[in-house]
C-alpha cells in the first residue's frame, strides 16, 4: 500500500516473467486493478503467454454502474481513466493536468517510449495511475455491490419479519 512498482518490459523483456511477474500476474487471490484492461491482456497473452486472472477493471465497472443508474442502458462511450478519476474520485485538477500532459506529450511523440532511461515527465504521471486505480477500485466496488447488500438484507429479515413476499 505504500509502494508502487513500475515493470520496463520494454528493459526487462521476457525474463521479468520468468523471474515472477508471470506468477503475480496470473494468481487467482491477487487483485489486478486496471482500466480498460484489453490492449494489455492481449499483448501480455500473445507477446509473453501471460493469462491475467482476478482483474478488476475500472471502466467496466464504471459502464456497469452507469448501466444499473439507468435501468439497463449502456454508455454512449466509455469514460477515459482520467474521467473515472475526476467522478468517483474527485481527485485535484492539479493531478489530472499532470496525467494528461505526460500523455499529451507521449502521443506528440510515441518514441518517447522508447527511451531509456524511462523520462522522469512520464514517470510521474504512470505512478500516479497506478495510485489512483487502487483508490478507484472501493467507491467503484462499493456502488456495485449496494444493490446486491440492499437484496440480501431484505432476504435476511424475510421470515424475521413475517412478509408474505419473501423476495421484498
């Protein structure tokens, strides 16, 4: 909780995996928390083997809140990290503006990451990411499961109670 690792596969190359970042990534009891997990799952499936297990991906979790909010509809789109961040979060604008200048200057030139060593301007931003997805994961988690505790509580107390509708 108080440590953030950030892997250079890039640097490391296949043998981060063998020397345990397969293990980590792949354990069933170890919760991955990330956003929009697709692109990393297929790179990490096809470049290296890896089968992520027990991932909880932020913007699901966010479309599936939405969803439930709205009686069934779907977003239009899906919210960015960064917006994810600014509604369930609230987090300061300043650290928004740092995230999204490391990325703003990462796509005006994608060979920055290719240098080594690793910019200090990205650094800062991807450690940030990694901080604020872990924080993400409770409020999101705790929306989602709201109306699940709401179901079970009226189930506890069904017979308690006497109701003839046992569901409520």
């Amino acid at each position: 909780k108080s440590h953030i690792f950030l892997f250079d596969i890039f640097l490391l190359g296949p043998q981060a995996f063998k020397n345990g970042l397969r293990m980590v990534l792949e354990d069933k009891s170890i919760l991955k928390v990330m956003h929009d997990c697709r692109w990393i799952s297929d790179c990490l499936f096809h470049q290296y083997g890896v089968l992520l297990c027990n991932v909880f991906d932020t913007q699901v979790a966010d479309a599936l809140q939405f969803s439930v909010a709205t009686g069934g509809f779907l977003p239009h789109r899906v919210c960015t990290l960064q917006e994810c961040l600014m509604q369930h979060l609230k987090i300061p604008s300043k650290w928004g503006d740092t995230m999204r200048r490391g990325r703003r200057m990462a796509s005006e030139n994608p060979d920055v990451w290719f240098l080594r060593p690793f910019p200090a301007f990205l650094l800062k931003p991807l450690a940030l990411e990694a901080m604020y997805l872990l924080q993400l994961h409770s409020p999101l988690m705790d929306n989602l499961m709201s109306d699940l505790t709401a179901v079970v509580r009226d189930y506890l107390n069904a017979y308690r109670t006497g109701s003839e509708d046992h569901l409520g």
